[in-house]
C-alpha cells in the first residue's frame, strides 16, 4: 500500500465533482430513479441540467461549510470522463464514522470499476481520514452493489422490511458496515496469500 497514489487506480482516478463540466452528464443519470432520488432526497424524476448545477453545486457548499461531506468524481484514467460518484457523509468524526455512498453511471461501469473504486475508497477512508467504522444502506434490489460490497468484508448488521420501493415493489433495506480492524486484517491475509 505504501507508494499507492490514493486517488489514481489502475482504472479510475478520482477528481473534484465539477457542477458545469459535469452536470450534463450527471443529468442523464437521473433516468435511474435511485440516483434521482438519492442525489434529491426526493422521489426521483429526471432533472434538467441547470437543475443538476444548482443541486451539486448547493451540495458542494454545504460540505465545505459544515465538514460534513467528501465528494469525488469517479473518471476514466487519462479522460476528463465520468462514470461515478463517490461521497463519504454522515461523517461523525466524534466517532470516526461515514456513510459511503457509491453511483456509477451504469450497470457496466459499476462491473468494470467497482471492486477498484471500493478498495481505494476503503483506504481513503480508513487510512487518510482515519475513520474508524465505514456504513452504508442498500436496497434488496440492488443485487450487484450487494454483492461488491460483501465481497469487500462488509458485513450485514441490520434490515428494515420493506422499507424501500422500486419500480413498483417494496425491498428489504440493509445496512452494512465494516470495521478499520476487519479491513486490516483481509489487507493482510490478501498479501500473506
């Protein structure tokens, strides 16, 4: 891990969100109504771009004011293109706790970058913000996210019953966190292998 380069992978390199640059791009992401709502915090619908640029930008502000946010976006090495979001928040750093939030622009980017994207965001968040416990919420339908992340080490600790709908159907909630120590140790046992 010493010498790694925190925010450039073999594939991705994360970069600061930029809400005129990006906001094209983050627009057509709103036709997946879990990205919608996410970013809104609202039933999602498809937002026009100065919709976009105005959110991100609100977004952006607030983190910076109130250190409560991290955001990053996720490009295409050597490309100014974007294929993911990446957002610690929640942050407690009382209790050296984060939510990560992770959005990929499609199912195809999430299969090609995903393992990467959350192995550097692991040693981003346990390493340089010295985070303590890392959490996220996922719904039963997200399959794909489910299965990233458990292989990762996260753990299940709890579900709401149906407390998430999508595209016409109730999904369990789960949430999942893992622990700095859990990490160490599989970053151990990965290189001992």
């Amino acid at each position: 891990m010493i010498g790694k380069s925190l925010f450039i992978g073999d594939l991705i390199e994360w970069t600061a969100v930029n809400p005129e640059k990006d906001a094209a791009e983050l627009s057509n992401w709103t036709s997946n109504l879990q990205f919608s709502s996410q970013l809104f915090d609202k039933p999602g619908r498809l937002y026009a771009v100065h919709e976009i640029k105005k959110k991100v930008k609100e977004q952006l502000k607030e983190a910076d004011e109130k250190n409560n946010a991290f955001v990053f976006a996720l490009r295409k090495k050597g490309t100014s293109e974007i294929v993911g979001i990446v957002k610690f928040g929640w942050l407690q750093f009382s209790q050296q706790s984060a939510r990560i939030f992770l959005d990929f622009a499609s199912d195809e980017a999430l299969s090609l970058y995903g393992n990467e994207v959350v192995s550097m965001a692991l040693r981003y968040g346990f390493m340089e913000m010295s985070l303590h416990r890392i959490w996220l919420m996922l719904s039963g339908h997200q399959e794909k996210d489910i299965a990233l992340f458990e292989s990762a080490g996260f753990l299940r600790e709890n579900q709401r019953r149906e407390a998430s709908f999508y595209e016409g159907r109730y999904y369990d909630c789960l949430g999942y966190s893992l622990l700095k120590a859990e990490w160490k140790k599989n970053q151990y046992l990965e290189v001992a292998a």
